[in-house]
C-alpha cells in the first residue's frame, strides 16, 4: 500500500530543514578535499581500522578514498581492490535484481510467493500463504528479522501481513528461495547474470571467491582490535555457502556498489514504472519519524529537498552505509572494517552530501564522540577510579554527559574483553548505583565478580537480578552452575 503523509508533516520537515542550513552541499571539489581530510581523523576517534569511499555527483562517480588497514594485525592497507562485507546493503542489490523479474513479467509483486514455490517453506502458519514480494521488499512480512537459535528453528510470523514494518531478514531469505525456484539458479548466478555482470560490479559476490583471500578486509571491534572476518569455512555464523545470502552476504567496495546507486538515480535496468515503485513511500517505518518509510527493498526520507533512498549495513564489526538523493542524483556510499563503522555517519553524510538525515536518529547508533566513549578511553589511559570520578563530577555540571544504562554496560564489557577486570567491576558497579532497579546491571555485575572469582558475591547478586525479573533465565542458569560448584 501506498501512504501519504500529512500535511502538517511537510511543515514541519520544511522547519527542519531550515534548521539543517548548517549541513548545507559543499560543492563537489570541497566535499572531496572535506572527505579526504576529515575520514583519516574520524577513523582514529572511532577506531576504525579500515575504509572505502565514494562519492557520487550528479548521476556519476567523482571519487573514491581507500583509507587504513584491512587488518589491525598485518597493517595490509586499503586499496581500490580490498572489498568489505556490505552486510544489509546486500538486500538492496538483490532487491533490484528481483524487480528486474517483475520487468520481465517472472514475478509479480502481490502473489504470495507459495504460489511460486510450491510449499509453506515449513512454515505452518496459514499466514505464510498471504505473504507477497511486496511484502517482504516492505519488511512487513510478519518474519523476525531472524529466526530464533539456528536455521533449524521453524520460523514464526509474528503479524498479518501488510500490518506494519518490522525488518527481517529472514524474508529477504525466503524470497530469494522463490527467485531460485523461478529462475533455476542458485543466488550467485542469478545476481551475476541480472545484475552484478550488467552492472560491471566486477568485484562484487554473494558467495566466497579465492581471490577474496588476498582482498577481503577482516573485521575489528570498537577498540579497532581484530576479530576474524566472514569467509567460506564449514559452518558457523560467519560461513559463506556456495550459494551466498541474500540478505547479507555480498562482498563489495565503495566502487562497484556505487554502481549499482548510480544505475538507481539514472534510471538504468528497470523499467520506469518499476524504479519508480521501488522509490515510493509503501509502508511508514515510525511514528517518531513520520517521514521516514520503505519502499520497495530501500529505506526512504521524504523530506523538504526531496526524497532520499538509503539502507545500513551491520555485520557487528563490520558496517557500511549509502544516502542518495533521487532528485539531486548525489549520493555517498561507505564501508567499514570495524564495528564503530555507522558511529561517523553524520559527518560523513555532511561532508558528501549535506542535509538533515532523519534516518541516522532513527537507527541511534552511538556517536564516536559519546560520553560512553569517552568514558571508556579515559579508563585505558587513566583506570576505572579516577575516570569515574572525573565523569561523575562533569554529569553533576551538565545532564546531557550522563551515561544511559545500556551504554555503560557496553563499556563494562569492553574492559573485560581487555581482560582489565578491575576496571570492569568499578563500572558495573557505577551502573548499580545510578540504576539500581534493573534487573539486568546486577546481572551484569554479577557476572563480572563470577570471572573475577568472586563466588559468594556473585550468587548474591545474581539473586538480586532474579528477584527484579523472575525470567531472567541466564541469572538462573548462572546462579544454578555457582551453587553447584560451591557445594
């Protein structure tokens, strides 16, 4: 379905928009010279190892940045070869090729797929037999976004189809399995054959190739310290099978997708009517953000200077994003090798193309400039008890420097990936005492003095955490295994 948003909303966006004058396009030769200065920096205060940008003006590409390493370890730096995970930008690309179906009349956007596939895709919910491609290119299948555990688990719908949004990738999944089933090949070949080849993404795969051995950047945590990367190895989450995901497996560089946003803007590869579908408001994402809503695989911003189509990328650490403006016909599209990738957006967006992005408020990723940060790098330079200290007595000067629960949780958890335990403990505590009503910061807090050895304290407040939240199942688990070793 279509919606319209009211008029009340344009008036508002048009205020809004006044008051982005701030975020206004630089021209293309100082976004560039902004882009090639500033990226460098924000990597180091976000501890992003490595990088690929592009720019796209006016309907072409005008840049590209390869910046940092691919490994923290071996220092191998970026170049115009080194491809990223696109994580969630996979979707959009693949998105395109399934409207290239409906171009040639193989699909059509409101069947419900089991007509196509010829089964429930074991799903035994008579809801799975409502379920359209539209639906699902909306995220408002009813799928989660993925199955609970394992692939094993039988997938749920959670709402009628059509009711809301709600993104899931576990759709995206199920309609490349009827895209198989129409064409006769597997993910790779069809998006090779329709789109990836017609589009020269020569760099570009949903499936493990042997030269992404040599080319494929690794993936870092938000210290910028290596983790691994996604590759074809037997099982396990970070596996790419022959056949690729379509939800979140394809392998690209700022390059070759900016390829893919370029045939976008141009109109290129779709029939006007189709690109113009895959472009209009379908569903509305929030009510927060009323101007915010997906289309047909693309998330979109209708705003005063016109609609923007855009989509982020979180493999956890590894992100990557892309806005682009359909009418200006300029876009920015960026990936990232570590898991503070999306913490820069907002001056990547400012320097490449301007404009207030309701979109990055709505995701609420943390800035590399948060409080929380801070706090954290304070900690490795300075410990736990002087950095806490000196963050106490600047929330008492100023309200905004206070740490959210979650947050300082995450801090607490990066300590102890350091194995700075001490550090860890004297945060958790902090989140005790400014919280002390949640049931998960005693958790939390539990856990730690449970690493730390701590036995009896830590019995004691994983029961603390139990009795604010009685379903706490991981205190029961936690609480069972001390007790048993205790005796």
């Amino acid at each position: 379905m279509k919606i319209k948003l009211p008029a009340l909303l344009f008036a508002s966006l048009i205020l809004i928009g006044l008051n982005a004058s701030s975020q206004a396009k630089l021209t293309t030769k100082e976004s560039i010279e902004k882009l090639q200065k500033d990226v460098p920096d924000l990597m180091q205060k976000a501890d992003i190892p490595g990088m690929s940008v592009a720019l796209i003006r006016n309907g072409k590409l005008v840049w590209t940045g390869s910046f940092g390493v691919t490994n923290a370890d071996t220092h191998k730096p970026v170049n115009q070869q080194t491809v990223f995970e696109a994580a969630s930008l996979s979707k959009c690309v693949f998105a395109y090729g399934v409207l290239k179906l409906v171009d040639e009349g193989k699909l059509d956007l409101d069947v419900p797929l089991t007509k196509y596939l010829g089964n429930n895709y074991g799903v035994p919910d008579e809801r799975i037999n409502l379920i359209t491609a539209r639906h699902v290119l909306t995220h408002s299948s009813g799928f989660p976004n993925w199955r609970e555990n394992d692939h094993s688990k039988i997938l749920q719908i959670h709402f009628n189809p059509g009711e809301k949004w709600s993104y899931s990738g576990e759709g995206i999944v199920y309609l490349s399995k009827v895209v198989e089933k129409i064409t006769g090949m597997s993910l790779e070949d069809f998006m090779q054959q329709t789109v990836l080849k017609p589009l020269d993404m020569s760099s570009s795969s949903y499936s493990w190739l042997a030269r992404f051995d040599s080319l494929k950047a690794y993936r870092h945590d938000d210290l910028g310290n290596l983790t691994g990367r996604s590759e074809k190895i037997n099982g396990g989450l970070d596996a790419i099978n022959e056949d690729g995901n379509a939800a979140a497996s394809l392998t690209t560089n700022a390059a070759d997708y900016a390829k893919f946003i370029i045939a976008v803007l141009n109109g290129n590869g779709l029939k006007k009517s189709t690109r113009d579908k895959m472009l209009t408001p379908g569903i509305r994402v929030t009510k927060k953000h009323p101007e915010l809503a997906w289309g047909l695989g693309v998330g979109l911003e209708t705003m005063p200077d016109g609609t923007w189509f855009w989509h982020w990328g979180d493999n956890g650490d590894a992100k990557a994003f892309y806005m682009a403006s359909v009418s200006g016909k300029d876009a920015v599209v960026y990936f990232a090798d570590g898991s503070n990738g999306l913490s820069i957006a907002r001056e990547i967006l400012a320097d490449a193309v301007g404009g207030y992005h309701p979109s990055l408020d709505n995701l609420g990723y943390e800035r590399f400039n948060s409080s929380s940060r801070q706090l954290l790098k304070s900690i490795i330079a300075d410990g736990a008890a002087k950095s806490l200290d000196t963050y106490r007595n600047k929330r008492e000067k100023d309200t905004t420097q206070r740490i959210g629960e979650q947050d300082m949780n995450g801090v607490g958890y990066s300590l102890i990936r350091l194995k700075k335990l001490d550090d860890a403990l004297a945060v958790f505590k902090q989140n005790t005492d400014d919280f002390p009503a949640s049931w998960n910061v005693w958790d939390s807090y539990a856990e730690a003095l449970m690493d730390k050895g701590d036995k009896d304290s830590a019995i004691k407040y994983y029961q603390k955490s139990l009795e604010l939240n009685p379903q706490n199942d991981n205190g029961k688990k936690m609480l069972a295994e001390l007790k048993g070793e205790k005796k």
